[in-house]
C-alpha cells in the first residue's frame, strides 16, 4: 500500500497568523483573552486554546471583564467591532488579510453605489461579515441556479467578489454568467477574490482523488474550506471521509486498498496529521 500526502497540508497563512497572535498573548497576558466565536474553524484546536485559557464567547453580552478580545480569522460584521470598541476592550484583529481585503472591496463598492454580489454561504461568519460592509446592497448568491432570481433589481452597476473558499470552477460559472450578453448595458467589475492557498488545496485534492482508492480530508466538521475540498474529492473517488481525528477511522476501510489519499483544510494542525499518518500506517501494516 502507498500513503499519498498532499502537499498543501496544515495551517494556510491566515490561519497560521491568527494563531501565533493568540498564542503570543496567551503567554504574556494578564488580563482575560476572549474571541468572539471560534478564532478558526477546528473544534480540537479551539480546545486546546480554551485549556490555556481562551474564552470563546459567542456574544459581547458575555464578556463580563475587561480584557483582549479577538477578531476571528473570518472577520465580524462591522456593528460588531463598533460595538466592542464602546465596551472599552483590547481588539486584537486577526482577520485573514484576504478577507479584510474583500471587506475593504466591499466597502468602496457601496460607497460608489454598486450592487455588491457575493458568492459564498449566507450563514457563513465571513460572508455575514462582508455583507456588512455592503451598506444594504449586497446580495448573497449561494449558487449558480440562484443567479436569475437574486439579480433582479440590480442597477446597472455591479461589483462581484467571492467567499474565500469557494470553489474555483463554480466561480468561473458566476463569472461567465456576468460576462453573458444579458450584460453589456451595465458596468460589471468582477474581482477574483478566491484565496490563493485555496485554490492549490482545491486541484491538488482533485488530482489525489483521481489517483487513489481511498481518501481521507482532515479538518472540522464546521470548516467550510475542509468541506469543500471532501465534496471535491466525492465528485472523483466515491471512497472519500472527511474526518477531524484519527479516532474515527474505521479500519474496515483499507481492505483492498492500495493508494491512500490525505488531504487537510486549511484549520487543520500538524498534531492532528501526525496521528492520522500513524494510524494509516498502524492499519496497513496491520496493527
């Protein structure tokens, strides 16, 4: 048997800075540390951080002391933020700069009056953000069948950008869509705002899906980024699991097999990696 490890593996870069902020002021700070949700989208993480005594609240009512709170890496609407600065608390911000630069797009699109499309999941911490930099003129497009219903009533001008993580060939559609003929009498400005680091985890995941007879995805149930890439892999190699820690590997699951697959999101730490190389390992050799 062959273990087949992608290449882009572990924290992206957004993830990565987020985490060494937090980390760094864990270690140093006196006062109560908060992020207001999840700093990044990985339960056991989130844990770990919680036992060295991250407060993770999920609304500013419950934050009872003063101290640092934390911006997510996905960003919060910007009531939010005006919100946390009258409670007199200490904003870290650790928003992916990828997502502040889509914040800052979205926000000088509404000054000049655009109808602001934006591909993503509505419920999406990110997307929730975005919009609210939108100023009343977003629209949110979950997906491509949603485009004819949603765009009625845009004015002639239109600015389109997308969820970070979503997936580049549906983006493409979005994109061909706004550049149809339905379109030439209104001002489109479409801006590829897919993060880089996504985009090579979604077509490595492909090409180790094609290559494989089994796949495993690393990463929180609740990562978009992590699900995207195990709903990739379905599409190729129908012997695809998303998991979140070697524990839920189900050995019956390497009979027969002889190329194994393992891919992770981009919340996905190294600890957890470890573990699942080792127990793959552990299984083909038959432990």
């Amino acid at each position: 048997m062959e273990i087949i490890l992608a290449k882009n593996i572990g924290f992206c870069f957004g993830v990565k800075r987020a985490m060494d902020l937090v980390t760094a002021h864990l270690n140093k700070s006196k006062e109560p540390v908060y992020t207001l949700g999840p700093l990044i989208h990985n339960p056991q993480v989130m844990e770990k951080l919680e036992k060295e005594n991250l407060v993770c609240v999920s609304k500013i009512e419950q934050i009872k002391k003063r101290g640092k709170v934390f911006i997510r890496s996905h960003g919060v609407p910007r009531e939010i933020l005006t919100k946390l600065k009258r409670k007199k608390l200490k904003i870290i911000d650790a928003t992916c700069p990828y997502v502040k630069r889509i914040q800052h797009l979205v926000n000088n699109l509404a000054k000049k009056n655009y109808t602001i499309i934006i591909f993503g999941k509505r419920n999406h911490p990110e997307v929730e953000a975005l919009v609210s930099y939108a100023q009343g003129k977003a629209k949110v497009i979950e997906k491509v069948e949603d485009l004819t219903r949603q765009i009625s009533g845009a004015n002639k001008k239109i600015g389109l950008v997308a969820q970070t993580t979503q997936a580049t060939e549906d983006f493409q559609k979005i994109i061909s869509f706004f550049q149809s003929p339905l379109f030439q009498n209104k001002e489109v400005k479409i801006y590829n705002t897919l993060c880089p680091t996504t985009k090579k985890r979604q077509t490595e995941a492909e090409k180790i899906a094609r290559e494989t007879d089994l796949v495993f995805v690393i990463g929180g149930k609740n990562s978009s980024n992590t699900t995207r890439l195990a709903e990739i892999c379905s599409r190729y190699q129908r012997n695809t699991f998303h998991i979140e820690t070697a524990e839920e590997i189900d050995l019956k699951n390497f009979k027969r097999k002889t190329k194994i697959g393992i891919i992770t999101g981009a919340s996905t730490p190294e600890w957890i990696i470890k573990e699942v190389v080792e127990r793959v390992k552990k299984s083909i050799l038959g432990g």
